[in-house]
C-alpha cells in the first residue's frame, strides 16, 4: 500500500535508550510562548512514570507574552515570527546551546480524534511488519479529510480473524487482520502556518504533537492512563482535551474558547481596558463566591481617558462573569467527553492542565459540572525544573521534552521521520524542508 506522501505531519524517531539526547520544545500558544531545552539521560523507569526511559534535565527555558497568535493559530506571522525568535534566543542563552530543531505543539486548527478500525486479508499466514504498516497506512488514509492533517496515529489494540485485544500481532498466524487505531488530525493551515512561522527563525521542526496529548504525558501517572483518565488541557485561546485508556491515548478534540475569553468578558463586564482585565482575573479571578463577596468593593480603572474617574465593582460581580464563562467551558468539556471513549469509563478522573486552569475554585466547579474526580495536573518527574514551570500552565512544553520517548508507540510514514542527534554537544541534527513538500 503506498504512503500518505503529506498527511502527516513530521514525527522524530524514538530516542534511543541508551544513549543522551538534546531536546527543545516551542509552544506557541494565544497568550505565551514557552521554550525549554532540555538533556535527556537514561534512567531505570520509575514505579509512577514507568513509560519514561530517559530524565529530563532542564538547561534553558524561557517564556514571553505571545504574539500574532489567535484560537492557537497563527494571524499575524512577522509578529509571531518575532516572538518565537525572541523566546528563543532566551532559552539558547540559559543553556548556553544553539537550537537548529525543535519539538512544536498544536493546539489550535479543530483538534479531532477519530477512532479507526481497518483489516486486511493476511498473505503469507503469518502477520509481518509490512502487513501491520499496511493496514495502519489505510487507516489513516480514511481517516484523514479534506484540508485535514494527522498529528497522531496510534494503534490502540489489534485483532486476529476477529479477536480483539492482541497487543503484538508480529509472528502470530491469522487470516485477517485488523488495526483498532486513534487517528488525531487538525486543519492543515493551521499547521503548516505554525511550521512556517518556526522555518522563518531559521529552525527546524523536529515534530508536531497535540497539546493535551503532550500535556498528558507530562501530568498524568501510569495508573491514571491505566484506569482512565481526561486531560483537559485549558489554554488561554483554546480547550483541548486527550482522552487515556488503558494506558493508551485514545480520543482527542478540542474548541476555541479558554482563558482569554474570561478576560474579555471581564473587560466588557466592568469597563476596564484589556490589560486591567487581565490582571483583575490574575489577582481575583474565582468561580466561586461568598457572602461577604459582594461587601468587598475594589477600584476598576475606566477604558478610555486617563482623567476618568474609576469604576468601584464588588468581587461577587467580578466572580459572577468569571464563573459564567468557566460553566460554560466546563458544560462544552462536558459534551465532548460524552461523546469519547471516556463516557465508558464511570471511574476515570479529570485532570486539568494550562493557564486557564488556575483560577480559584476550578476543581469544585468541574467536579460539580464533569460529575468526576478532578485535580490540576502539574509537570511530573522533572530535574532542576525551576519553580515558576513547576505549575499546570507548563504542562504542554514539559510533555513535548517527554514526547520522543513515546514515539515508539505511533504509526509514521517512512518520509516523515526525524532522527534527533544524540550527544551532549547542544547542536541538532538538520531536518528536511517539509514544509516546501507540502502536506
């Protein structure tokens, strides 16, 4: 069966176990671009993080105030351009390396998870590695659309003349078989724009990878994935949400409303400027109120002329526009984990990931609405992670550093694999344009 010449996005090779690697993630996200350069060691596999098989030893990082960036998409791409420069440049001069090539979330271009089933008649009596290619190449054929792009696509379990539940089919004698598979895909303009953006800094994509997936491998224990488990990754343009089980990524969607939009409604609901907005929702953002709540007056400088006279709004009233905006999130994550494999999961918990996710009283209010135990998700099992990246709003650049060891686990069309240099000499290996060959 022949490949699917540009509906993939690039993906890297596994990192080999035994030796040290380079790593640089870049999330370009609505409100910040985080970028962090990490060294990866091999490690024994931890009793909590028994996927791993390498430590993440932070050397760089940085994070700034994004731009050109709306909903994870890329609108304006010399504003974008200059920002991903910037938080770059930080993060190279923390860890004193040069970066040729990084690790690129998505967040934004309608993220969908489709879960596929494809079967083929076996040739030879026993099933070969051509065959498992094969099948899993058709798969993903069908399930990718019209100006659509597979980010992911992860056999989830196979079958043997019918028989569900085989992990390893190599070697195993059938005459047909089959792929169950979770096929993640987003708008390809999105994508190829994000890649554009990172091509005109000179850089390289190393791989493209989902964020709440990423997230996910970066916030969630072994028996978590194991007993199923919603990474609902709350970013400030965008929700997007990775459905685990049984230790498997299975589900993926997403929609474009997140911690931004709180913003707005705060700027419009007590006539402040944007800015002001933000920094209300920082400092008194909650979705939950008290009785003394609507006691407590605070000063709300007017948009507009500096001479206005401020506006005096009590926290019940800036609590009220908050907690509106995050049911509403919250009812729509709601719907979209009904209809995943995670509605089959009545044990499966919640966690919640990104900025948005730190306001007060989010857990008491998803639990309420999700029906679900719920906690905030923070990067797990980091070295020398500093403590303002120890929180849920760097769960998507700490799981990208993850993400090469779990590459083994997805199907790859053979043009699209990156090989990461190894070594400790801070340089990576040069990539193909991809972007020039197209989608």
């Amino acid at each position: 069966m022949t490949g699917l010449n540009g509906n993939q996005t690039p993906k890297t090779r596994p990192v080999d176990h035994k030796r040290t690697a380079l790593v640089a993630s870049l999330d370009v996200g609505t409100s910040k671009i985080a970028c962090m350069i990490a060294r990866l060691k091999p490690s024994p596999a931890s009793d909590a993080l028994r996927g791993r098989t390498h430590a993440v030893e932070l050397i760089g990082y940085s994070q700034i105030q994004s731009r050109g960036v709306k909903a994870g998409g890329v609108v304006d791409l010399a504003e974008c351009e200059q920002a991903v420069r910037q938080a770059v440049a930080l993060a190279e001069r923390m860890a004193r390396v040069r970066v040729e090539s990084v690790l690129l979330s998505v967040s934004g271009g309608r993220l969908q998870g489709a879960l596929v089933e494809a079967a083929a008649d076996i040739r030879g009596g026993a099933v070969t590695a051509d065959d498992v290619t094969r099948v899993t190449s058709t798969g993903m054929r069908h399930a990718t659309g019209e100006g659509r792009t597979v980010l992911h696509a992860l056999p989830v379990g196979y079958a043997l003349d019918g028989v569900k539940g085989i992990r390893d089919p190599r070697g195993m004698v059938a005459r047909q078989f089959g792929v169950d598979m979770n096929v993640v895909t987003a708008d390809a303009t999105v994508a190829r724009n994000l890649m554009l953006v990172v091509e005109r800094c000179h850089l390289n994509v190393e791989a493209m990878a989902a964020s709440p997936y990423v997230a996910g491998l970066s916030v969630l224990t072994d028996d978590e994935a194991d007993l199923g488990a919603a990474v609902v990754e709350m970013g400030a343009g965008s929700t997007t949400i990775a459905t685990y089980s049984a230790g498997r990524f299975v589900h993926s969607s997403g929609f474009a409303l997140g911690g931004q939009h709180v913003t707005m409604d705060l700027a419009r609901g007590v006539g402040a400027c944007i800015a002001d907005a933000e920094r209300i929702k920082t400092l008194y953002g909650t979705v939950l109120t008290g009785g003394s709540d609507a006691r407590e007056l605070m000063s709300v400088p007017t948009a507009g002329e500096e001479h206005d006279a401020p506006q005096i709004v009590s926290r019940a009233t800036i609590a009220n526009i908050v907690r509106h905006r995050a049911e509403e999130i919250f009812e729509m994550v709601r719907d979209r984990l009904a209809d995943s494999p995670f509605a089959a999961e009545p044990r499966a918990r919640v966690v919640l990931s990104g900025g948005a996710s730190q306001l007060t009283g989010t857990v008491e209010l998803a639990t309420r609405i999700l029906n679900r135990p719920v906690r905030i998700g923070r990067p797990l099992g980091f070295g020398r992670l500093p403590s303002e990246a120890k929180s849920a709003s760097f769960a998507v650049p700490t799981g990208l550093l993850v993400y090469p060891q779990y590459a083994h686990l997805e199907h790859v069309e053979p043009r699209h694999t990156r090989q990461l240099r190894t070594g400790t000499d801070g340089y990576f290996g040069k990539v193909g344009r991809w972007l020039r060959e197209g989608f």
